[in-house]
C-alpha cells in the first residue's frame, strides 16, 4: 500500500515515514497540501494522511479536493486543536478517519492497519457512484429496470424516517448507494452522515470505534476520543457488513440501538444521542441466526425496513446504461474515442453471469476501452472469458443424450414402445431439461432464456406451455408484452 504523509513540521514526517516504512508500506511525504495534491496527480497512493494546519492549503481544503478527483482515496486527518465538532466535519466531508495529537504510534498503526484493510473489502465489494442522466435512474444510481424502480419506490417511502434499515445483497451490488440516498433524501441531510465498514475494525476495537474512550482506558489511549455513535449525533450511521460484529458487542449495540444511550469505554457517564441506523451485509442473516452467529433479536431491531438489492444479473436490462456511463467515464481518463458497444457486444455482457457484479462489468469496460482501435465495440474486441461464456452450448451443461436415451432405449428391444415414441420422448426430456437448465441460470427470466437457448421469447413459452413448466417458473418478472415485443 502506497502511504502519501502530508505535514509542514519536518520532524513528524521523518517520524511518520520511518514508523511506517518499517510495516512495510511504500511511503512519499510532503511538506503542505499544495505539494501533496500535485503528488497525488501524479502518482495517486492509496492512502494519505495529512495535517489538518498546514500553509498555502490545509487539511480539509485538500480532502475536499481528493474527494472531488480520487474519490477512492482514503484520508486520515491529524490534528493538534481537534474537537467533537472538527471530527464530524472531517467525517462528514469523507475523512476515513482522524487523529488527534498528541498520539501514541500504536493509535497510527491501528488507523493504518483499518486503512488497509478497507482498501482490500473495497476491492471485494464495490459501490459505483455516479451521476446520471435523465431516465438511467434516480438518488445518483444508475439503473431504469424494474427491479430498481421498486427500490427507488421504497427510497421515496423510508428516507424521512427514523426507522432502521436493513439492505442486503451480494458484494458489489451497491448497498452504500442505497444508504447514502436514503441519508441525502431524509430531514437529516444537514447532520453528520458517518460510514463504518464493521469487517475492517479488529474485534477488540469495535466498541471504542463505535462508542469511543476515555484517556487511559487502554493502552496508547493518550487522549480521549468520541467514537461514531457520539460523531452522527442528530444525522445517520451507516454500520457495513454488520453480520462482522462479535457476538459480545451484538448486546451492547442492541441497547445502544433501543436506548439511544451508552457509556465511552473506560468512562461512566452515559451519553445519549439521537441517530438514525442503517446496516448493510452479503451474508444471510437468518442463516447466521441458526447458526448461533447472530442475536434474532438484534436481527428485528434492524430489520424494520428491509431492502434487498439484485446482482447484475438480475438486472440485465441496466447493463446498457451501466456501459455507456463507464464508456464516458474511461474515454475522459484514458482520452480514448470510444463512441458504444454494438448490439451483439451488449448480448454478450447480458448473458455473461457477472459474479462480481458492477466491479467486474467497469473493469471489464475500462480494459476494453484501454486496448480499443475502433470506435463502436464488437464482441470481437470483448475478453475472452467473456466470448467462451457466451459461446458455450447449454447442451454441455447438461448429461449427454446417450445417458437420457439408453433406458429408453431398453424398452424398444422389450416392444414396449416403437423407436418413433423412443426418440419423440427423449427428445421432450432432452428439451426440458434444457429449458430448465436455462431458466435457472437467469433467476426465471424468461426473455433471458429464450436469448441463451437461441429461440423467440415466445416460442419458449409455447415450449414451457406444453412441457408444463410455465406454473414452476411463475415469478418471471419480465415485463415483456405476451406476443414477445418488449
């Protein structure tokens, strides 16, 4: 991980850059904000951690600056006149974290230590952010299908409400998008808006992260520290991979969450605070329930608002809006001249599975417009892995025709059936199974289906039809019209 240190003493920056040279991290220094933003343009670090006093710009007129062009890159604050009130700027403004001085090395290796291990979720389990145009989508979300119509439509609802929300999906489906729009569109907007990836904090750390200290309550607590709970007083806290939370502290969040109150660790006044909780995770909690992983009664306290995002395949009708917003996004960065992607290269994305989600689809994006010599995409220019999905038959997914047809073909040597009625029920079992096949990898979806096997949407219903499969598969939720025409 590559460390930008930013501070105008000299000493702190040899200091800094000694201490985390010897953990093994690559590490530059500058000595103001001016200095550090142009290094930063130049070759952009991972993480940087910057004065908060500093001549000719300081800390938060660069973090703001870092937000607006590298919106990927964490920022941890230092400072020696550091208050409640500094901190939720900084927070507020997309500070990762902050510290204040004077500081004990233990408290800066945490912090890093946290840094580094956000930087490697964020790589598993990515949010885009992005401004759209009219009719891609609404809450700075990209996507018009229905799916996501049904979660602006629950957006519009909970948003001014002080109910807690629990969103759930796979990895990269964009659980942060929802809580931020649901914070941005809310009486709260003003008020502090804190994110805590619960999976990047070591277990022996989660409750001074979440309700802070007092000076002494452990070692290298060199000063007092509010922790996230007291920092996103009268605004949101937005708690990520929440199923991370050790099972000790699922009973201190639960009173925390019903009481409004709680005590610093080492301190014995009890705070109260007035926040609104939003939690997110990939697991399955009731899975984790029965498991013995996670409290059922933590688990109600949460999920008052349920809302559940659908991977990218699930939403294959968003993956022309998603390209056209990378393809812009890639043009500007790599100045490349990329006009689109044809419609045969769009109908290989569409029937490609996307396990990692929008992640995968922008690297994806960005690779094939990094090595493109046209101007209009074709599946030719696509990655390979890509073509092999969409090339692959169905038919070798399944069990081959001699394994279907040879028992029944014991029952023609017996007289019992012709081998006209053989071959016209192997090949209905044959086609079947196809069907199935091709309906489960698309979740149902019908039009998604027809488009893998090859055949019109409608001449797979009539297939469904007379292979009695249209009841099974009744929660197809395409909105095509019933004669095919989407």
């Amino acid at each position: 991980m590559r460390v930008l240190v930013a501070d105008d003493e000299v000493n702190m920056r040899k200091v800094l850059r000694a201490m985390l040279q010897k953990d093994g991290f690559d590490v530059d220094t500058a000595e103001d904000g001016e200095a550090a933003l142009g290094m930063i343009r130049e070759r952009t670090p991972d993480l940087l951690i910057t004065d908060l006093r500093m001549p000719r710009r300081d800390g938060l007129s660069l973090l703001d600056q870092v937000r607006k062009e590298f919106p990927q890159l964490l920022v941890i604050l230092i400072t020696a006149h550091g208050t409640v009130d500094s901190a939720v700027a900084a927070l507020r403004r997309g500070a990762f974290d902050y510290i204040l001085k004077p500081f004990d090395q233990h408290e800066i290796k945490l912090a890093v230590q946290k840094a580094a291990k956000t930087l490697e979720l964020n790589t598993q389990n990515w949010n885009t952010t992005a401004e759209t145009t009219l009719g891609d989508g609404r809450f700075g979300i990209i996507g018009s299908s229905q799916r996501m119509l049904d979660i602006y439509s629950i957006i519009e609802k909970v948003a001014d409400t002080p109910s807690t929300v629990l969103i759930t999906g796979e990895s990269g489906t964009g659980k942060e998008l929802i809580a931020t729009a649901l914070h941005e569109n809310s009486s709260r907007k003003g008020g502090p808006y804190i994110k805590i990836n619960c999976a990047a904090i070591p277990k022996t750390l989660m409750e001074s992260e979440l309700f802070g200290y007092e000076r002494g309550a452990f070692t290298g607590a060199v000063t007092s520290k509010p922790g996230r709970f007291e920092l996103a007083d009268g605004g949101t806290l937005f708690l990520d991979e929440i199923a991370e939370i050790p099972g000790e502290m699922q009973v201190k969040l639960l009173r925390a969450l019903q009481e409004s109150e709680f005590e610093r660790v080492g301190g014995i006044k009890t705070l109260r605070v007035n926040v609104r909780i939003i939690t997110a995770t990939n697991r399955e909690l009731k899975k984790e329930i029965d498991a013995g992983h996670f409290r059922e009664d933590l688990f109600f306290r949460l999920n008052v608002v349920p809302i559940t995002l659908p991977a990218l395949r699930e939403r294959t009708d968003d993956i022309e809006l998603l390209v056209r917003h990378f393809v812009a996004k890639y043009n500007k960065k790599l100045k490349k001249h990329v006009d689109s992607f044809s419609s045969d290269a769009l109908e290989v994305l569409k029937a490609y599975a996307w396990p990692g989600n929008i992640r995968e689809l922008e690297n994806v994006v960005e690779r094939t417009v990094l090595f493109a010599e046209v101007t209009t995409i074709t599946p030719t220019e696509l990655p390979p892995e890509l073509r092999a999905a969409d090339s692959k038959p169905i038919l070798d997914k399944l069990p081959g025709v001699a394994a279907v047809a040879a028992p029944l073909a014991a029952r023609v040597v017996t007289g019992e059936f012709s081998m006209k009625d053989i071959v016209k029920q192997a090949t209905s079992e044959i086609e079947r199974d196809l069907i199935v096949k091709a309906l489960e990898e698309t979740s149902g979806n019908v039009t998604q289906a027809a488009k893998m096997l090859k055949i019109s949407r409608k001449g797979l219903q009539l297939k469904m039809k007379e292979l009695g499969l249209r009841d099974a598969f009744e929660s197809d939720k395409d909105t095509s019209d019933e004669d095919g025409e989407a």
